[in-house]
C-alpha cells in the first residue's frame, strides 16, 4: 500500500458533496492506488484532500459502509473491504446511490431473473419461511414491517441457489434497503396482497406467473417511489 502522502484525490466542488466524496473515494480503487483490504486515509487526510467538513465527509463514509464498500473499525481505522474486488456490482450501486430511478431499476432486474430460476428451485422448507414472513408482515404494528419484507425478498433470491449471482443478490439485498428506506407512505394491505400473490405462484413452481406476480409488486414499488415527492 503507498503512503497516504502520495495519494491523490480530486477536490469536491459545489453539488452533492457527500455523492461526489463517494465517486472520489472509489476512485481510490479504481485508479489502482488502493486495494480491496488497503487502510483509506484518516478522517482529517481527508477532509484536507477532499476540502470538505467532517459532516459531508461521514455522511460519505456510512453511505460507503452501507453499501459494503468499506469497514470502520472503532480505533483501527477505515479499510476497502477485502472481497470488493468479487463484488462489482455494489461498486456501481454506490456510483449511483442517488440516481432512484437507475436503482429500482437494477433492483427489478436482478429479482426478476432470480425468481424465474426460484421458482423451480425454491423448497417446502424456504416456501413455509417466506409464508412466516408474509404473517409476520401483516401482523406487524404501525407498518414498521421493513425487516420481514426484506427477508422475503431475500429468501427468493437465495433459493435461487446459484453461486455465480451470490455478489449479485449481496446487491440486490443492498439496493432493497436503500429503496425501502425511501418509502414514506407504507401500505401493508397492499404488500401483504402482493407477497401472497408472489408465494402463490412459487408454490406451484410456476416460472411465469412468478415472474408477472413479482413485476406486478416490484412496478408498484418503482411507481410509488418515483411519483412521491422528493424531500430534496
């Protein structure tokens, strides 16, 4: 690894400081200059090279975080994750962490595929779980049922059982998150309908119908959030 002397980075001007410390951090990688599992700079090397506030900067740092991109150790400093290199796809997610449409987008994509393949794989034992979740959704009090619908989704993409798209569902799992985070008007009704609808179609291992029945709930979700006003 090279001196944190020698590193160079880009200073940040006007717009989206946060976004542009984020590009400006991958960069970092993609340059060569540091590795999958290299120590970044300190928070203060920084701030110097980036010419921003330690706000900006730590609002950069845990949107890095959340997207796998980076660990933060308490006392021990801040490093590129070792397996980054096998996981391209939460790079690009990172590089588009505020461009919505692009992110529901490659949210539909990878669970539309994932599913057709789910549905011919998927077992009693996954088939019961995503039942518990669907109950436990519309069992849950003041619509806080974010964690069990995350679980559904997850629980499809990896009865998928393919190890060439395990990074891919790694993105899929991140991409759910930073959509459902964004989701101000929650409808529990409606997402019990939906998933039920989902697990139907997977009970009788119906590639076609899973595959209409996830687009229908997913092309809701993508309308929903586009069309909410935006809080910036």
């Amino acid at each position: 690894m090279g001196d944190a002397a020698d590193i160079v980075v880009k200073s940040v001007h006007r717009r989206t400081l946060s976004r542009q410390v984020v590009d400006r951090i991958i960069q970092l990688l993609s340059s060569g200059q540091l590795k999958p599992g290299d120590k970044l700079p300190t928070e203060m090397e920084l701030m110097e090279k980036l010419e921003v506030s330690r706000p900006v900067l730590r609002e950069a740092l845990s949107a890095l975080e959340t997207l796998g991109i980076i660990t933060r150790r308490p006392r021990g400093g801040t490093y590129f994750n070792d397996k980054i290199g096998s996981h391209p796809f939460s790079v690009m997610l990172a590089l588009s962490v505020d461009n919505l449409p692009a992110l529901v987008e490659a949210r539909m994509a990878l669970e539309l595929g994932l599913i057709t393949i789910a549905a011919e794989k998927i077992s009693d034992e996954e088939l019961n779980r995503l039942k518990e979740t669907i109950q436990k959704i519309a069992d849950s009090k003041d619509n806080n049922y974010g964690e069990y619908d995350r679980e559904f989704h997850r629980i499809i993409a990896q009865s998928a059982d393919n190890p060439v798209v395990q990074g891919m569902i790694d993105s899929l799992l991140i991409a759910h998150a930073k959509t459902d985070s964004l989701i101000r008007i929650r409808e529990r009704e409606r997402t019990v309908q939906h998933h039920e609808a989902i697990y139907e179609a997977l009970c009788k291992h119906d590639p076609y119908e899973s595959f209409r029945q996830m687009y229908r709930h997913l092309n809701f979700v993508r309308q929903k959030l586009l069309q909410q006003p935006r809080s910036d």
